[in-house]
C-alpha cells in the first residue's frame, strides 16, 4: 500500500501544479530554486555568493527571490535579489531536448552570442535534479523596457542587436556544437515547418487557408536556395518580446534557447512580421512595409556591405519560411496545448517538448489563444503571406546601397 499521492497527482519539486493558485506555485518555485542553489558542490559565482558569510559554503546564504510574470511558454524567471543575476528555469524544451542536453544548449547559445555585446551575460548552470527537474541557467539580470513602435529608434537598436550576432566570424566545422549546423540552413527551417504542418489538419482551419498555406509551403520548397550552405549564427526566437531597451538605448536580446547558425534572414523576419510584432502581452509594434524596409537597410548598415549583399537577394524567401514557420506552429500550439502536462501523463517531467497549457498561468494561455485565434484566422493568414510578397519585391527593388 502507498501512503502518498498515487501517479497522477505525483508531482516533482519546481513543477507547477494544475488547478493551484499562482501565488502558491511561485513559493514552491522559489522553494525549489532555493534549494537547487544549496546543493553541495555547485560553482561560486561572483555578485551571488561574495555576500556569505566569511569562510561559509555557498549553501548557507538564503537568497530573497522575486518570481517575473508569467510572459512566456518556455521558462519560468526568478530574481535573486540583491545579486545581478536572474534564474531562467526551463517549463520545456522547445527544440525537444532531455533535460541536461537543453541547459547544455542554451549555456552555448549564451556563450556563442557573448562576442556580440547584445546578451545577457552567463553565470552558471544549475544541473537537473530533484528540486529542478529541468535545471536552470542564471544569467545577467538585463534592467529595461519593452522595445515599443512609439520610441524612435527602438526598431533600430532591435536591428543593431541582430546584426552584431550575424556579422560574428563563423567558427569551424568542428567547434559549432551543440548548437544546429545544418548543410542547409532553409531546408532545415523547411523540415521543421514540415513537422508543424502535420497539425493543419486537426487545427481547424478554413479549408481554404489550409491549401493557401500548403501551397506557399510547396512554392518555399522549390526555390533553389534551399540547396545553400551559407550560414551565420542565427537567434532564430528574435521576437520584440524576446528584448529589452536599455536606458542608453542598447537593445538586448534576453532569449537565446533557440540559437544555432542559419540564415539571418530568419532573425530580420522574426522581429517584423505580423506575427512576431503583435504578439507581446501588453502591446506590440504593427510595423508598415515602409518600417519594415528601413529597419532590413538599417541592418545592412549595421553588418557592412560584405554582409549584407551576402546575404540580401534572400532575405524575403528566408521572410516567407519564418511566415509559415510561425503560422504552422499556431496550428500546432492550438492542437497540443490541449494535452495534459507531461508529468501527468507519464512522461520524464524534465525532458522534451510539452505545450500544454498546464504549464503556464492563466492569462498567459488565454493570451496566447487569442493570438493563435487571430494569426490563423482567414483574413490574417491572407495578409501576412500577401505581405511577404510585398516585402520580397520591395527588397529586390531597393539593394542595399553603401554604409
């Protein structure tokens, strides 16, 4: 007999718990951050741990945390209050990574952009265990406001940010693991919008959004650059959400699990479409084509003209690929957020994918909904595929000239 909880009320530390209140699973988060912190052994990091008392172990400081809002699908944010560090803690891998290959991966996605002073620095990593099934990372705390259309020059900086990842010198062969190195950057994002597709069908589209959106995948497919192995490293999650504005006007780019070396075509896409521009809670930045065209010049810029004309003539097929990257993983999201947490179903709560709304709050799933709502109605699909045309033939009209 089992005098505890039976399998499907079980629940690992640091997991949040369906059905309780938010105020509750940010004590038993911060509970657990608390304790993944003590454990013996772990690194000292300065700015953390300079503050014990003198000749204590690390484990002996109790830190005061502040849990961030819930304003994401992937991690969960705790302040360490009175240090410059800020806990990432994994909900999932979105690349479908157990757990010690994910924090791996996101420690070098940190490590790789480091060059390009437009990331938060990286502290340490917290291994998975008991406390954290999924581990955690703890960067630099980045003090800023969301980029906002209304503040000149935020797109600007957003552009600056990317270029200065884009214009890094290209590794060898044999030193870009573990991050994505593909022999072909767009056949690889044509792959992984493939896989999205597969849920079309069950994401109750209008039947004739779903043909549109076949056939511009099929158009995507037979352009011969697929067949490049051009590369550069990439953010490839370069959202305006994923950033904040320095009060200097620095744009940092706060979110790196997804960085591996593709095409920066698909960052330049990320940070305006429709898609990505609106997606924010709070607010976003609609971007015009006008905008849009001055922001891919003011990266040119940015990246000097050996890049930029490297990479131009490409720019909007890599734009149409992130369009259908985005709207594939709508569907997708509106068809597996139904699912149960993967701890409530079996799974290993500390690996893979999981994009059930279980793992995050309320409002956060509701706004997501809305936008997944909104990104797959009709008119909205017609419009952000019609706007990529636009943006294509503007590109080629208009080269990039000299810096």
């Amino acid at each position: 007999m089992s005098d505890g909880p039976g399998p499907a009320d079980r629940k690992m530390p640091g997991e949040r718990v369906h059905g309780a209140g938010p105020d509750a699973q940010h004590r038993a988060l911060r509970a657990a951050l608390q304790a993944a912190l003590a454990q013996p052994g772990r690194p000292a990091l300065a700015g953390l741990d300079d503050q014990a008392p003198e000749g204590a172990p690390p484990a002996v400081r109790t830190l005061a945390l502040s849990t961030l809002a819930d304003t994401g699908l992937a991690h969960e944010h705790i302040r360490l209050l009175g240090t410059p560090w800020l806990a990432r803690l994994p909900k999932q891998s979105q690349m479908g990574l157990p757990a010690e290959g994910n924090l791996a991966y996101q420690a070098a996605c940190f490590e790789r952009a480091a060059a390009g002073g437009h990331t938060p620095r990286l502290g340490l990593t917290l291994q998975p265990g008991l406390a954290l099934p999924r581990g955690g990372l703890l960067v630099e705390m980045i003090h800023g406001r969301a980029p906002d259309a209304s503040h000149a020059g935020d797109l600007a900086a957003l552009m600056q940010a990317l270029a200065s990842l884009h214009a890094l010198a290209l590794p060898p062969a044999s030193a870009r693991a573990p991050l994505l190195d593909p022999p072909s950057p767009l056949a690889a994002l044509r792959a992984e919008l493939m896989a999205q597709a597969r849920h079309l069908e069950q994401a109750a589209l209008a039947p004739a959004t779903r043909r549109r959106l076949l056939r511009e995948i099929e158009r995507f497919s037979a352009h011969p650059a697929l067949r490049s192995d051009d590369r550069c490293l990439v953010a490839f999650d370069a959202h305006p959400g994923n950033f904040l504005i320095e009060a200097g006007g620095r744009a940092v780019l706060v979110d790196l699990e997804k960085a591996r070396y593709g095409h920066p075509g698909c960052d330049l896409a990320h940070a305006t479409l429709y898609t990505s521009t609106t997606w924010p809670m709070g607010g976003g930045m609609a971007l015009d084509d006008g905008a849009v065209l001055a922001s891919h010049r003011h990266w040119a810029r940015c990246t000097g003209p050996a890049v930029a004309e490297r990479w131009w003539p490409t720019l909007g097929l890599a734009r149409l690929g992130m369009a259908l990257w985005a709207l594939t993983w709508c569907a997708k999201w509106r068809v597996l957020s139904a699912s149960p947490a993967a701890a409530a179903s079996g799974g290993r709560s500390g690996d893979g994918e999981d994009w059930s709304a279980e793992r995050s709050a309320a409002d956060l799933v509701r706004h997501v909904r809305e936008r997944v709502d909104h990104y797959l109605d009709d008119s909205t699909v017609a419009a952000v595929l019609d706007g990529c045309v636009a943006i294509d033939h503007a590109l080629a009209a208009s080269p990039p000239g000299p810096a």
